[in-house]
C-alpha cells in the first residue's frame, strides 16, 4: 500500500493508524535515512555525504536503502510507503524490486487538500526541540503560548515551515506527483483519491472504506 499526498496533508498519521490496524511495517525513507546514517552502515555513509553537502539523495541510494528494508521483513508481511515513492524514476526501481520478491502494489491511496488549508497547518507547527512534541498554533495551540506543556522548553518553528517556503515545497510536489499518479494509474494497483482536510478519525474511517471497496470477494 502506498500513501502519496502533499506535504502537510497526514499521511504519517494515516500510515501509523493503518499499520496498527493491519499489522504492516510502515516504510519511511526519512526513517531509513536516519536509521543507517546512525547505525553506520554502507548505504548510510554514502547518504550522509549527499546529506551534509545539502543535497538530495540520489534516487539509486533511496532505492537500494528501500530494496534492503523489504528484503529483510518476512514474506507474509504488508507493507504500508508512506510519502516514498516520490518520482516516477523510483516507482518504476520499487515495481521492479516489488516484482523480485514476489510481491505486489494492492493500493495507492492519494490524501488531498487544499493548499491554503496545507500551508496553514504547516506554517502553524510549532515542536518542542527537547521532547519532539508538536503544536499547532492554530488548531492545537500550547496551553502557554510559545512553550511546550510537557517540560515548558520555548517551542520553535522550523524554516522549512515558513509561509513562502511551504508554497514552494506544494509546488515540486505537484510537479512531481502529477506523473507518480498517472503511472499507478496505468498500472494494476488501484488509485483512490481520500479528502485530507478532515478530522484524524474521518480521514482514517475513509481510507479504511477504500481499502474494504477494494478487498477481494
């Protein structure tokens, strides 16, 4: 099961929701990424020095960072991407790993928003650098404004959350994400598209009423 949606719109939240109640390994390349650049190891290495010069990971690193993850989880296991892939270049690298290992894409679910609606979640965030715990000014302010409720540290709100920043990141995901869908949607995987822009609950209940929709009699 894929989970593709812009920035903003919940797909950590649905991936974690949907792993639980199914019992899938939730794959996450940020994830992969810490966890090998921390743990040392050859692929890591080789991201950290793309890492550390500011630049993107090349899509053969994140693809074989991705082929090693699968690899290592048993056969019966499900498997939820969430955000990866992010081309059509690393699409066609995972259908072809995917196919390798005897597996298959079942569902590709899109999560949708308005950007108005994904730039004011974002540029809202405010997290906690000492707990991790995250706030929305908006929607789930701090109960004392500017400081974390559970060790009172100043919250801070990164860069990559400003306004103008996030419009931009919308932007190349739009770019980007266009061809993504039309190449699932020219495969057998079926593509359905979820509102993102509701409650937690309610965007879970819709993509559980997708999955059930396409479930084999």
């Amino acid at each position: 099961m894929i989970l593709l949606g812009p920035p903003g719109v919940g797909k950590g939240t649905q991936g974690v929701l949907l792993a639980d109640v199914h019992g899938l390994s939730r794959i996450v390349t940020g994830d992969l990424l810490r966890s090998a650049r921390a743990e040392g190891t050859e692929l890591g290495l080789e991201a950290s020095r793309y890492m550390d010069a500011g630049e993107l990971v090349p899509d053969d690193v994140m693809n074989a960072m991705v082929e090693e993850c699968l690899e290592s989880l048993p056969d019966d296991r499900g498997v939820v991407f969430d955000g990866f892939p992010r081309t059509v270049v690393q699409a066609t690298a995972l259908q072809g790993t995917l196919e390798g290992l005897g597996r298959s894409i079942e569902h590709v679910i899109v999560l949708e928003a308005d950007n108005d609606v994904l730039v004011r979640r974002i540029a809202g965030r405010r997290s906690c650098p000492e707990c991790g715990c995250v706030f929305n000014i908006y929607s789930t302010p701090p109960e004392q404004e500017g400081l974390c409720d559970r060790d009172q540290s100043p919250l801070v709100h990164r860069v990559d959350d400003e306004p103008d920043t996030v419009r931009r990141r919308l932007e190349v995901y739009h770019e980007l994400t266009e061809p993504l869908i039309a190449f699932y949607e020219a495969s057998d995987a079926s593509v359905s598209y979820v509102p993102g822009d509701k409650a937690v609950e309610d965007v879970h209940s819709a993509v559980q009423s997708v999955i059930l929709l396409m479930a084999p009699e």
